[in-house]
C-alpha cells in the first residue's frame, strides 16, 4: 500500500513538472506574479534583478533581516533550494526575470519634472530603507521596490502614480503593470539624477560664457549655483565653493572613474555634489548639499553638523586631510590633494633647556638634528603644509578723539613675514620655544587663513583688522626667501587670488559669505547661501578676509 502511495506521488510530481515546463514553453509572456515561481520559496518582493547581488553582502549588522523577518541564514538556505530547483528544471530563478520592455507609454504625459528633487537622500518615505528605492515621477516621493506587496506599487495603485524611475540603475517602470519604459524623453531626467561629463566637455567648462535655464525660468551659470542653507551650514556652502574653483581638484571629482575605487561615501557624495554644481542642466537654480552633508556628519563623527555653526578653517583642514586619507595612493602617499595644496616649510625651534628639565619632555630632534648653545637646543625640521595661518596684529585698545575704535589696516605681506625664516614667533604649547619659518616648497594652490578669533577664559573675540592684499599678481619672492628651482625650472612665485572668505557679524553668531572668480569671463561673484551676484574686484579686497585661496601662475 505504502509503496504505491509512493509511486502515486512521484507520479504526480512529474505530471506537475511537465505542466510547468509546458507552461513555460508555451506562454512567453505570463503574467507577472508578487513572487517569480510558485514552486519557489517566497522571495523577498522588494528585490530587484539588477540589485540582489549588490546589496545581498550590504547591512551593518552579520544577519541581515530580510522583509519577512527572515535572517540571512534562511537566505542561504533558499538560495540552496533555488539552485536545486533550478537543477531539477523548475522554471527561471529569479534572477532571470524578464522585464517587457516598451517604447510606448500612456502615462508618461504625467510625469512632473517641476517636482523631482534628487538632491536629498535615497530613502523610502514609508520604510526608511535606503535598498532599491524608486522615485515616482509624478509627485516626486521615494518608495521602495516594484513587487505586488512593495510600497511603490502599493502607491501606484492608491495615487493612480504610474512612472517610476529606480535610483540607482536609472531604469523607468510603469506600475503596476511593471514594464520598463525606453524613451529617450526621460533621459534629461537620468541626466540630473546623476550628472556626466566627458574629459572634453570637463575641459571646455572654464571656457564656457553661457547661461543656463532651470524649469522655474530662473537663469544661472553652471559652477555659480547657490547652495541651500539647511540649518547654519553656511561654514559649508562657502568651503565647496571655494574647492569648486580649483581646476584641477574640480575636474578630478567630475569624472566617477577616478575615484571608482574608492569605498569612502565621503569622496562619492563630494564627487556627486561637484557634478550637480557644474551641470548645465539642471531643473533648479540652486543645489542642496543634503547628501554631501550627512555623510561629513557620519565620516567626522558628529564634529560638524546640521544646526551647529562651526569654523570653516577647521573644516576645510578637516575635509582635505579626510579626501587625502581616502583617495591617497598607499606607495607613493599622493593624492589629488596634495598635488593641489601641499607645501612644504623648514621650521627652525630654539627650546630653552630649563624649560626641557622643568617638563622632563624628551625633545624629538628634526631631520636636520639639533644644536646646543647658550643653553637652547636648536632644532631644525621640515614639515609639509595644507594651509598657512597668519596672524594679524592686536587691534587699537583705546577710542580716538572722535571716540570711535579705529579698525586698523595691515598689508598682506607684513603678515607674510611670519615665513621669511628670520621673523621669530613665540609659542606656549606644548612648551615654551621660539620658532622660525621658511617656505621650501611652494604649492599649486596656496590656502591662506587670518587668525582672526582669539578664545580666552570668558568669550572668543574677533579681530576687526582689514588685510590689504592684491587680488592679481602677488608676487612672493619680494617679500620672503624661497627655494631656488631646479635646472630645467622656472620659479613660479606669483599667484592670482580665487577664492576669498569673509566673516560678517559677531564672533559668537555672524554668517560666512564667500566671493570667487568665474574664470571663463574673469569676472566676480559674491556668494552667500542661494545669493549669487556679480561684484566688483575692488570689492573682495575691502572685505575682512578669512581664508583666502591663491592659484599659482603657470
């Protein structure tokens, strides 16, 4: 009895095999279902056939928890029962699904470009997951998925929404009927979604006079959009700005390639944010660096964020010590930071010898070594350097005859003699000493910054002092020794200004604005948050200037 019960069943298993295969050879299209096989175990319907692979290693934690509760254990396991079902002929797995594809779509009248902001972050508005999400094009909203039981068909059928694009692949489904659509009409949408150049287009960009139109009608330049404000990151918006005008930092980012191996989300959001600044093609004006902000968030670990106002001078020492760290190349230790921005100064320290007993601190002695006299160990080192820092004189303690604080003006280059390797500046930290320096190597790009806020035991203060400088040809080698070049090369010691940041207000508050030069016209723009307007040259240097970028002459 048993036994024929058995034979029974292994009948019916093959009639119902043959049924399938028979199924599957005569319908070519059949209809589509939440899950791809009903012989299949259920499989997670927010997975996409593009993307299991990709984000089936993804998730912080060991397990990942599919949508059914599921860890990633039971995972392993289906994708066994998969593969044996595959071997005793069940049907295509699912990642063999075949999507219709088709030209023709009667909903695509309803996509709205007005609302599409792609600026914000990839997540789900319903399950905040971040994992194959799709943006309707008709209202604008993340959903996740395609499948019957996902958000985004849910919100098909309750919106009557029908075209959505995946984020991530740029592919565009029709839901729910879940055709991919191919029409060449969407592409200005892939277009600003994610931003493309060429390396001919990135070298014509300094060339280029024209406008740009966005949706609204608002005109602007492409490199000289204004940056949201989302909560005091104004410390933010006037680092990128000045960054977006070093050329070769600029066309480094534009193009994924060069970065492609890289696995910081830093570097790929700071790439991402440089491509919508220079896109030509843009529905708005202006550009949220939303992104580029939550992962600064994560990556310094809270030191700077939304809602706090910080010092841009830190923050750009943070950033392009981060960039390097991430992109730098492990043999030689470059990057494209450092070709942009590193110097090098040799730094002569005289320590009393009291002050090294008192402290019992071992001195490190420099490259050079170091000198005993008069009781001062000498020390001589080089060090290479990102940025410059220079100190301005102490404002006027006393009112005038008129009473009023006269705001003093010190030129450029008496500042500059901190670095002519014989001026002496004291330091307390972290010992007493007297230090000397002098530039041996000069940078591409020379980042100046004006120590304007001084902390003490009640408040910080801010020095009013105005810094004449020339906004064309500063010419170094008048003013401070430099290195004598090698043979074959010429001494490039003449530099252009290209970015000037400026503090306005008081120390604890005030906002930072920032004015940059358009190469393409040589003209100048003042820029602060979404205001963007022309300006005179004269302009940039009545202002009291922060940090200061120079571009070196070739």
């Amino acid at each position: 009895m048993t036994k024929k019960r058995k034979n029974n069943g292994s009948a019916d298993e093959d009639r119902h095999v043959k049924s399938v295969k028979m199924v599957e050879q005569s319908s070519p299209s059949p209809p589509r279902l939440g899950f791809e096989n009903p012989l299949l175990p259920l499989a997670n319907t927010y997975d996409d056939d593009e993307e299991e692979e990709e984000y089936g290693g993804r998730g912080d934690s060991g397990a990942k928890v599919g949508q059914n509760g599921r860890t990633g254990e039971d995972d392993d396991e289906d994708k066994d029962e998969d593969e044996d079902n595959l071997a005793n002929g069940y049907g295509q797995g699912q990642r063999s699904r075949l999507v219709e594809v088709r030209r023709d779509c009667p909903y695509l009248d309803t996509v709205n470009r007005q609302v599409l902001d792609f600026d914000f972050e990839k997540f789900c508005s319903v399950s905040l997951s971040n994992l194959n999400v799709y943006a309707c094009l008709v209202c604008g909203k993340y959903y996740q998925g395609r499948g019957q039981k996902s958000h985004a068909y849910t919100h098909s059928l309750e919106a009557g929404h029908h075209v959505y694009i995946n984020l991530r692949t740029e592919k565009v489904y029709c839901l729910p009927d879940g055709y991919e659509i191919n029409d060449p009409s969407l592409d200005d949408i892939r277009h600003v979604l994610n931003p493309r150049f060429t390396k001919e287009q990135v070298d014509q960009l300094d060339k280029n006079k024209l406008w740009s139109r966005a949706l609204d009608g608002s005109d602007y330049l492409p490199g000289m959009v204004g940056l949201n404000n989302i909560k005091e990151t104004d410390f933010v918006n006037v680092t990128i700005q000045s960054l977006m005008r070093v050329t070769p930092l600029r066309n480094f980012f534009l193009i994924p390639e060069n970065y492609r191996h890289c696995k910081s989300p830093l570097v790929h959001r700071f790439g991402e944010l440089t491509r919508k600044i220079w896109h030509a093609r843009n529905f708005k004006g202006q550009v949220s660096p939303h992104e580029f902000l939550q992962a600064v968030m994560k990556a310094s670990k809270k030191r700077f964020r939304i809602g706090v106002q910080s010092n841009p001078v830190e923050f750009m020492s943070w950033l392009l010590n981060t960039l390097h760290s991430d992109l730098r190349n492990t043999k030689k230790n470059t990057s494209i930071i450092y070709e942009c921005f590193q110097g090098e100064l040799e730094v002569v320290k005289e320590i009393p010898k009291n002050t090294i007993s008192g402290n019992d601190q071992n001195t490190e002695k420099g490259s050079d070594g170091g000198d005993d006299h008069d009781n001062i160990t000498t020390e001589t080192s080089r060090m290479p350097f990102l940025m410059l820092g220079l100190d301005l004189p102490p404002p006027p303690l006393f009112k005038d005859v008129m009473e009023k604080n006269i705001i003093p003006q010190v030129p450029l280059f008496n500042i500059l003699k901190k670095f002519d390797g014989e001026t002496v500046t004291e330091v307390v930290r972290p010992h007493v000493a007297r230090m000397r320096y002098r530039v041996t190597r000069l940078p591409k790009y020379m980042i100046l910054h004006m120590r304007r806020f001084t902390k003490n035991n009640f408040f910080v203060e801010k020095n009013p002092t105005l810094v004449n400088f020339p906004v064309k040809n500063l010419e170094l080698k008048d003013y401070i020794p430099l290195p004598t070049p090698k043979e074959n090369e010429k001494l490039r010691s003449k530099y252009d200004l290209i970015a000037n940041i400026v503090h306005d207000g008081k120390p604890e508050g005030g906002f930072y604005r920032v004015f940059v030069q358009r190469k393409s016209e040589e003209l100048w723009y003042e820029m602060q948050d979404l205001h963007v307007s022309e300006t005179l040259p004269q302009m940039v240097a009545l202002s009291e200037a922060y940090m200061q970028i120079y571009e070196q002459q070739q």
